[in-house]
C-alpha cells in the first residue's frame, strides 16, 4: 500500500476498514474544512471525497477495526497545544469564530471580535495571544 497524504489508498489485505477526516486545528483553517473534521469514508469502491485545497488542511487517516479502541482520551495537535481527538472545545471554537468572519462581507474584525470576547472561549483566546490578536488574524481571513 502506498499512503501519501493527498491519495489514500485502501490496502489489499483488507487492514484498513475505514479512512477518517482529520482537519488541522488552527484559526487559519476555513469553517468549510472544519466542518469535515472526523468525517469518515467507508465505501472501498471510490477514494475518499477531496476536502482540502491544499496539503496543510488537513488528512484522511487510515483505521483499522481496533483503532477506535485507542480513541478513548486520545489527543491530537492544535494550535493551543494538545486536544481531544474529537477536537473538543477547542473545534467548536474555531467552528463559530469561523463561521462569523467568513458569513460576513465587511466587518470580519468586528464579528471576529465579537466571538473572541466571550467569556465561554476566554481560556482558548488566551492561548492564542489574546482577544486583540485573533481578531486583527480573522479579520485578514479568506474564505476556504
């Protein structure tokens, strides 16, 4: 089997039972590759769907029948550091900071802003410098 990031393969042998999205967790990734994060692809007759547009957006990831197994308080990376492979609070962050600055034609830093200073993601801004530090990133945002 031949794996390389942008063309899973399944495998002969019948190893590989599934693939699985995994998006990178970082501000920069669109809301639409987010949304596809633990998405799975079951069907061996075609490839998985092309989410990303380029390399750095994410992976599908092969699993076997026992790799669920492995999953219970297992941890990826993240921007922030390390979180639930679920993407925990942390993609549920990114899924509404996103989806306010790119529903938005003007004002992507005062809807960036507005997320950012919730109380609810205080902790998460924080690690990423600060209210004033996401909002001036998303504001220069594109849409993915």
């Amino acid at each position: 089997m031949t794996y390389k990031s942008g063309v899973p393969e399944w495998d002969a042998g019948g190893l590989i039972q599934h693939f699985k999205f995994c998006a990178t967790m970082q501000l920069r990734t669109p809301l639409r590759i987010l949304q596809h994060h633990n998405d799975t692809h079951w069907d061996r007759s075609i490839p998985p769907p092309k989410i990303v547009t380029t390399s750095w957006q994410g992976i599908w990831v092969p699993c076997t029948r026992l790799s669920g197994l492995f999953e219970y308080e297992a941890t990826m990376a993240s921007e922030i550091g390390q979180i639930p492979v679920s993407g925990g609070d942390f993609l549920r962050f990114l899924l509404t900071i996103r989806e306010a600055v790119e529903g938005c034609e003007k004002g992507k830093y005062a809807a960036a802003l507005a997320v950012a200073n919730d109380r609810l993601w205080a902790s998460i801004v924080e690690k990423l410098g600060g209210v004033e530090s996401v909002a001036m990133r998303l504001s220069k945002a594109k849409s993915g």
